[in-house]
C-alpha cells in the first residue's frame, strides 16, 4: 500500500480503502453453497449386476489359478479336507476359499544347526552353549555341535500329522545326541570315534522318526567341533595327542625296522631249517643203511654161523689195526695166537 497526494493506490482486492476497483473478497466465515449431486438411480440399478458380475469375473481370473516351483509340492484341501497333491506347474483351483493351496519345499535339503547358530558376525557364527554342554559316558564335560541334514519326505504329514515338524526334530536331536555322547568316553568325543557317533545318532533317529511319521526324513548328522570346556583342559588334550602322535611316529620306525630285518632273518632261519631236514634225513638214510646191512649180515649168519663169524672177525681185525700184517693161529676152538710178524722179523 502507497500514498499518492493524499490518495490510496488500487490493492490486490479492487477499490475502497486499498483500491479504486475490482471485487472484494468474501467477508470470513462465509457458509460454502451446498452442491447437488444428481445420481441417476435407474440406471445406477442397471449397471450393479454387470458390475458385480464384472468384479467375480477378475476375482476368479486372479484366484482360481496357482503355480508350483520344481522345489515343491502343493497338498490341496477342498473345504479343509486333502484332495490332491500337485507337482511343479500351473494348476487350477476353485475360487472363494473353497479350495485352499499349501506349497512345501520338498526337494529341499534343510539345515538343522544345534549348539550354534549362523549370523553375520566375524566368525560367522555364534555358540548356544545349552545345547553344546553335555557329559560323555566317564563324567568329562565337553562343547559338542552338530549339523543336521534333512528333508520332507511327505508334505501331507509334514502339514498336518502335528503341530511344530521342526521342532520335534530338534527336540529328538539333542535327547539322542545326549544320549549318544553320554555313553562315549572323552577320548572318543574329542579324537577318534566321531564317525561312530555320527553313525549311531544318525540310526536312532532315523529309527524314530520312522515311528513318529511326521514326513521329514534325516538325511545327514555331522559333528562340526568338540572340545573341552576350559583352555586348560584343551591345552591338557593337545599334550595327550601330541604324545599319541609321537608314539605313533615311534612305532612306525620300529615296523619300518622290523621290515628291513625281518627278511635277512626269515633267509637265515630258511638257511638253518633247511640244513637241519638236511642232516636228519641223512640220518634216517644212514640207519636204514645199517638196519639193511645188519639184516643181510643176519641172514648170512643163520646160513653159515662159521664162515660168517670169522669174516666178521677177519673184517673187525682189519679195521682196528689197519695195515698192520699178523699172523693168526686158529683151532677148533676159534683164534688161540696172533702174532705182529713184523715185529718178529726186525
């Protein structure tokens, strides 16, 4: 607003004190005019059939067709009851809830993970210590975590035969891995014999599942870590496997030294075993040589005790003093004299 020789210049809103012209605005809490609205009912009537008609037509395009990933299966239910079981695809179904759909990953192998969890943090994963903790079969406390595989064998069952499928799983989990590692010594726990207790686990609960029929079938149990509760305890372990594999080491050098001796001696008991059938079967030849000469000398005697009584004479004599020349004297009675000529003759 500006003055101008006494006068005021035309403002915004036409004339009067701010202007010579225009219109004036509305005075405040002027009431607004009603506006009529004609609606037009018979034909209004007419078109809400087709309407109607319109909008079950879109509502049965979008709800009576459903389609199947090639990971699952979808169990139908036509007023709550199950009436047919569908593989991956595109199927058709009746709309307004008479019939419902329920997909179940069933050519999906899922984990179970018990005494830990997988996250996001540095080491990937975080320890649930109360499922962990657990006593072996000699009182030793150890930190044991498990992975499980598993998959639905049966999404009927796996949907209605009860409530919580996952969690009964891992509630017989932990009750058959406890019951597993509370018979197993420490040693085992923590070294050797984890195949076996993955084994066993493994039967048990396979075992029951098959009673319990709730559709998820065990797959795979492993044991990701053992350990003890406490460094020092670990530290006490590290020294037991430390000495096993230092015994181990001791007693491959002593095979490895048994091999290199073991077939020089195996030669020389060969040698020594060979010379000894050697020497008795010389032995048996030899006795059966004189059993042989005696029978024929025998024989000769029971013909001619005489003869064969001073030939066996003849012969000693030979043999006791050989090239010794003697002169015999001999009578009826057998030898009477024997005389060394050659000492007569010098």
């Amino acid at each position: 607003m500006e003055f101008n020789n006494g006068s005021y210049r035309s403002g915004p809103y036409g004339a009067g004190p701010f202007g010579t012209g225009g219109t004036q605005p509305p005075p405040p809490n002027t009431p607004k005019k009603p506006v009529n609205v004609n609606i037009n009912l018979p034909k209004f009537k007419k078109l809400l059939p087709l309407a109607i008609v319109i909008l079950l037509a879109v509502v049965c395009a979008f709800t009576c067709w459903y389609t199947v990933d090639d990971k699952q299966q979808a169990v139908v239910t036509t007023f709550g009851k199950v009436t047919d079981i569908t593989e991956a695809g595109m199927h058709f179904k009746l709309p307004f809830g008479i019939q419902n759909v329920e997909k179940v990953d069933v050519n999906v192998y899922q984990k179970l993970e018990l005494g830990y969890r997988s996250d996001d943090s540095s080491t990937g994963y975080k320890l649930v210590t109360d499922e962990s903790k657990m006593i072996t079969g000699d009182y030793n406390i150890v930190n044991i975590e498990f992975f499980i595989e598993y998959k639905i064998s049966d999404p009927v069952k796996y949907l209605y035969a009860s409530y919580a499928p996952e969690d009964i799983l891992r509630n017989l989990v932990q009750s058959q891995v406890r019951n597993v590692v509370g018979s197993t010594n420490v040693d085992a726990v923590l070294t050797d014999g984890k195949e076996q207790i993955q084994r066993q686990v493994k039967e048990f609960i396979t075992e029951i599942l098959a009673d319990y029929d709730i559709g998820l079938m065990l797959v795979d149990v492993k044991i990701q870590d053992s350990e003890p509760p406490t460094n020092d305890v670990i530290e006490a372990f590290k020294s037991v496997e430390t000495a096993k594999q230092q015994a181990e080491t001791v007693i491959n050098q002593a095979r490895a030294y048994q091999n290199s001796k073991l077939p020089s001696a195996q030669a020389e008991a060969d040698k020594l075993i060979q010379n000894a059938e050697y020497l008795k079967q010389s032995r048996i030849n030899e006795a059966t040589k004189q059993v042989a000469m005696f029978e024929a000398m025998y024989q000769e005697y029971i013909n001619d005790p005489e003869i064969t009584r001073a030939r066996m004479y003849y012969e000693t004599i030979s043999q006791v003093l050989p090239g010794v020349k003697l002169y015999i004297n001999t009578d009826e009675n057998g030898v009477n004299t024997l005389l060394p000529l050659d000492s007569l003759v010098k």
